[in-house]
C-alpha cells in the first residue's frame, strides 16, 4: 500500500548471542546467588555440616569441608552474577582468612530481602542507595561496638589471641581440640618477624596416628628430601652446626643427547673426563673448607657429593622445596648461595640442635634451638588424608584471625550477637527517615539476623525462638543485653563476650562492607550479554571459502 514501509532490520550482535534484560534479569541473578547461599548456610557455626565434593574423573579428588572459600572454589561456579560471591569469599580469605561463609550469607540475604522490592517496582538505584547508607550507619557504630585492647598488658594480650583462635576453630573439624591447638597457633604466629609474613609458618602432613599427636617445631622440619646411597652413613645428630644454604647442583652430569665433541687424539678424551672430575671434587673441598656440618640445596646432591660428605662427617640433603629452604634461611641466619666460590663463614647459618627423628612412617629434619628463629612449622598428624587437609584449613583460618588480631587489637562479642546489636540499632535509626529508603534500610537491618538464624538452625533449635529471645535481650533499655548471641550447648542465649566467644573486629567490618558491595554490584547489574564462543583455529582451517552470494551469517537482528 502507498505510503507504508517496513522497519530496517539492524545487524547488531553475533548470530548465536543471548541477551536478556530487565527486571526479570535482575531476579534470575538473584536467584543464582540465593542458591550459591542455600548450600552454605548449613556449614555455619560449630554444628555446621560438611561438604563432600568429588571432582572430576581423572584425579578423582575428594574434598570434605565446611570452611566457605574451599567449598565454593571446588565447585567451580559458572553463573556471572554468582561468580561475584566466589570473589567476596576468595577476598575475605585472603584478607582475614575466616568468615567466608558468614560473608556469602550476608550478601545473599542482602539480596533475599531486595528482591521483594524490586518485584514491588522499586528502582534498583533506590536499593542500592538505601543499601549503602545503612552499610555506612552498620561500620561507624561497629568501631563503638568493639572492644581495644590495645593499652592491655602481653599477658592479656596472649589471652585475648588465644580465645580468638578457639573461637575462629569452633566452626572447624578439629573443635574438640581447640584448647589444644590455640596456644600452638599463638606461639607459631608470635615467632615471627614484625611483618607477620605467614610463609614463614610450615605445614608438614604425616598420615597415622591421633590429632592430639601434631606438634608445632620452633625452628623448621621438613621430609627426609630424595637420597643417593651413602646417606645412611651421614650423621644425622649435630650440635651447634653450620649450615650452608645453596642453589648448587652437586652431582656429575652426563653430556646431553645432542652434544658433540670431536677429538683428534683418543688420549685426550681421559682429560675431558679428568676435568669434570676435578670440577665437581673442586665444589665439595670448597664446602668442606668452609666449615659447613649440614649442607642443604634445592637442587640435586647425587651419589658422589653424598659419600664424599659422609666420609668426612657430614650431613647433606638435595631436592629441598623452595619453602622450607626459604624456612631454614630465616631460622639460621644463611644466606642462600647460587655459587660455591664465595661460600665462607659469613653467609652460613647455624642452630642449637640439628638431628634426624621418626615421625610416624616418616623421617624428618628438624633446625630448632635457632636464636634466631623466625619461623615454626606444624607437623599434622591424623587418620585420614581428608581429615589432615582439614585439619591444616582450620589452622590456616586461626592464624590468620591471631595475625589480625596482633595487627588490629580490636574484637567483638560472636555467636551472632554483634548482628543482632547492629540489627536493633539500624532499625531505631530508619525510624528516624521519613522517604522511602526507610523501608529499605529496616530490610537490612533485618538481613543480619540471618547469622543468628542458621546457627540455630545448624544446632537443630528452634530459631524463631531463639531469635525473639535475643530481640529481647539486644531491646533492653539498659544495654544490658548488648553481647547477647545464640548459646549452641545450652540451646538458648548467653552473653557471648562474658563467655570468651570473641571475633577481630575487622573480620566482621570486612564481611559486612564487602557483602553490601556484592549485593549492590548484582543489583546493578540488568542486562547479561551472552556472545556465542568462537570457532577454534581447526574449524577455521576446514571451512570452505564463503560464497559471495550467499546469505550474510554471524548476526542477530533487531527490530
């Protein structure tokens, strides 16, 4: 008909490229985060249950946990929006290296009680800025919440590091022992140099045995390395030994397959053979003129170099990781050699004690008695391979809750009750607000009594009970109530700081602040683009040549 035409099609995005958008995005990626929460929320808190995860078909791994950044490492998440929650984990890990499953919860909860609203037609924006402004409410009164214990003596500083460590081991597979190993941590985490750098704290896994068996050396230990024959005839037993640290391979080496050396007389073959001789019996006088008892290198000592120190009462180990040999340096006072010629006393190290003991099924070296020591290693025994990694994830999370603690001498009530006292103080305050963002920032408040919940949950009580018990208590005219969290042996209420439950301070300010982060970013977030994955060079290869007539490919229209 006259005076009609019909809409251009615009070639936009690849043929093959999803895009979705809008409102109902915006409640997909909520969902895809409400589920990555719902497999935490049961490993929360002391009853909190563990995760099995088998992986994969050709290393057939199987990993027990409950600590929240290895569970959502392993599961190899794909979704984009709940990938961000794998981030926040990985960076309160890495930042405190406890409460990661606290920190995915509260973001998943941020978003529960956002989604109502964003249904209701409430505009993102709106959300996200009544979100941040409570966020900013919740972090100033949490510094006056908090307890420092900074001008405390050292003694009631030990004190207070080891009750942060139990409590950080309270949620752990090793729980039971936790008065057992808070002391172990603290000394291990007070034995380093002002910089805390944690490398310097070893872990050395011997299977067999009871966990109560693990002790913790004040110097270095590490697995008898790869021997040659005559190691047997080494002294293993040194007093106040020097120590020579190199990066010095110690064995003869056979040419290498494409070498070639030409020769004109036959006789001058047996000098070629003379010379490698002479050069490496030339690296092992230099050592032993240097005064070195132990000699220890990250690269190989072979057959030769092994028997010719035995000869002479000495003690060498070869293939040594990285790690310890960086351990040894910093307990001894060597310094590591990458050549032989300047090897003097200078740059040796040296210990109380050197000897060679059976732990378990295992042989190990210890360097102890280091007046120096800077460094300590945790020899972790256990019955099962599981249970030792275990074991070695929950001391990994108390160290570094002690490092914090040392760094930030600032602490709070746990057990859910610094929630529950920010919770009531937010929702007092949004009182106060007389626009829209009212509403929101009370549905905040509300999200944090998500910890108390599930630890409740977790223990098998009633947690509405529970949780109008402790409204209760945190309501109180006189503050009395404050410190008031979820008794998990009682099954009731306690003053969890009265009872030595106590968490750093910068643990709960990191969750909370990246939590809200995460929750806004999501929320933000309204249209995905998927693009189609690219054809691989092979495909490429095998493609004929297009035809010039046909039909343009590669493109999605809209209209």
């Amino acid at each position: 008909m006259a005076g009609q035409f019909t809409t251009p099609t615009i070639l936009l995005l690849k043929e093959g490229a999803d895009t979705s958008q809008g409102v109902g995005q915006i409640i997909h990626n909520i969902g895809a985060c409400e589920a990555v929460g719902d497999i935490l929320a049961t490993t929360l808190g002391p009853r909190g249950m563990d995760k099995l995860i088998y992986r994969g078909q050709q290393n057939q791994s199987v990993t027990i946990s409950n600590d929240g950044a290895t569970i959502i490492k392993l599961l190899d998440i794909v979704h984009p929006a709940a990938k961000i929650l794998a981030d926040i984990a990985r960076a309160q890990d890495d930042e405190v290296g406890d409460g990661t499953t606290s920190v995915v919860l509260l973001a998943c909860e941020f978003l529960r009680k956002a989604k109502s609203f964003v249904e209701d037609g409430v505009h993102p924006r709106v959300i996200i800025s009544g979100y941040r402004t409570a966020c900013g409410l919740v972090l100033d009164k949490l510094d006056d919440l908090s307890v420092d214990w900074t001008e405390k003596s050292d003694s009631e500083l030990r004190v207070m590091l080891e009750r942060c460590a139990k409590t950080a081991m309270n949620s752990k597979l090793i729980s039971q022992n936790q008065d057992f190993f808070g002391p172990m941590v603290v000394d291990a985490v007070q034995s380093l140099d002002d910089d805390l750098n944690l490398s310097m704290i070893g872990m050395a896994k011997v299977p067999g045995g009871s966990v109560t068996e693990c002790q913790l050396v004040e110097g270095v230990a590490f697995k008898k390395t790869f021997s040659y024959a005559g190691f047997e005839q080494q002294q293993k037993y040194f007093e106040n030994p020097k120590i020579a640290l190199l990066k010095v391979e110690l064995e003869l080496k056979a040419e290498k397959t494409n070498a070639e050396v030409r020769l004109t007389d036959p006789s001058e073959y047996q000098k070629i053979v003379d010379a490698e001789w002479t050069i490496i019996y030339d690296k092992l006088d230099k050592i032993v003129d240097s005064g070195a008892q132990v000699v220890l290198s990250s690269l190989p000592i072979g057959d030769l170099a092994t028997q010719y120190f035995a000869d002479r009462h000495m003690f060498c180990a070869g293939r040594l990781a990285e790690g310890d040999m960086k351990r040894v340096a910093a307990a001894t006072g060597g310094v590591v050699q990458t050549s032989i010629n300047d090897l003097d006393e200078s740059v040796l190290g040296t210990c109380g004690l050197f000897e060679e003991r059976q732990v378990g099924s295992e042989r190990f070296n210890f360097f102890t008695q280091c007046e120096s020591a800077k460094t300590a290693t945790f020899i972790l025994r256990g019955g099962a391979e599981q249970y030792i990694e275990e074991t070695e994830r929950s001391l990994h999370d108390a160290i570094m809750i002690v490092k914090r603690c040392i760094q930030h001498k600032q602490i709070v009530a746990g057990g859910g009750a610094i929630e529950m006292e920010l919770s009531r103080y937010l929702r007092q305050t949004a009182r106060t607000i007389r626009d829209k963002s009212q509403i929101i920032m009370s549905a905040f408040a509300k999200a944090f009594e998500v910890v108390p919940r599930q630890l409740a949950t977790n223990a098998g009580f009633d947690a509405t009970d529970i949780v109008n018990n402790l409204r209760f208590k945190h309501h109180q005219r006189d503050g009395s109530g404050a410190n008031f969290g979820v008794d998990i042996i009682n099954e009731g209420v306690m003053d969890t700081f009265a009872n030595f439950v106590w968490e750093p301070a910068l643990s709960k300010r990191s969750s909370i602040a990246a939590a809200c982060e995460a929750a806004c970013t999501i929320l933000s977030v309204d249209e995905t683009i998927k693009n189609p994955r690219s054809q691989n060079t092979s495909e490429k290869e095998q493609q004929a040549v297009p035809n010039p007539r046909a039909r343009p490919q590669g493109r999605a229209s809209i209209r």
